[in-house]
C-alpha cells in the first residue's frame, strides 16, 4: 500500500466519507475539513497534507463552495474554461442535461 492511504478495506467514496464521519465528528460540520481529512487518508496527497487543527480549518469552511461557485460563473461567461476536453464535454453534458430538467418543469 502506497504511504498515506489508509483503506481499511473501505473501497467506495461513500464508504471512507462513512467512516471519517464516524472518527471524526467536527467534520459533519465542515465539508472543507471532510474534504482535507479524505485526500489526507486516502490519497497520496496525505504525505503532504499535515494535521491542520480544527480551529484553523473552520475559518475556511465556505471557501470550498465559494471557490467552485466563482469558478462555475467565470467559465459560464465563456472563459478560463478546462483545458482537458473530457472535462469541458462532461461539464457540457451536465448542463444540457440540468436545462432540459429545468425546461421539463421537473427542478
């Protein structure tokens, strides 16, 4: 096992994000704590990722969403958009997909 990802047997995402509910209480509260506690556990990124306490990391807490909303705002004007294809196309694909639920009257 590479250093840094613990699996525990826990093979799917909502399996791991299970369990660090359960270890790790304060991270119900903070998607962004969950975030860093996943990528730390279970990825390679955890030999680089060291604790952050938890007083520090709440500070932070919205900036996740906020990030991804700018990001979302920016690309729908047309610009900084993915440089990886797949991810352009998917993004694409989720979108016409959410206009026609919305022109279904369905969301």
């Amino acid at each position: 096992m590479e250093a840094g990802i613990k699996s525990g047997g826990l093979k799917t995402v909502k399996e791991r994000v299970e369990h660090l509910l359960r270890e790790h209480p304060e991270a119900r509260n903070s998607d962004l704590l969950l975030i860093v506690l996943y990528l730390r556990e279970f990825t390679e990124l955890g030999k680089y990722i060291k604790y952050i306490p938890y007083s520090v990391m709440r500070k932070y807490e919205g900036i996740t969403e906020s990030v991804r909303r700018a990001r979302q705002l920016i690309q729908s004007e047309g610009r900084y958009l993915p440089t990886d294809p797949k991810v352009l196309e998917a993004r694409r694909r989720k979108e016409r997909r959410l206009r026609k639920l919305i022109g279904s009257g369905k969301v």
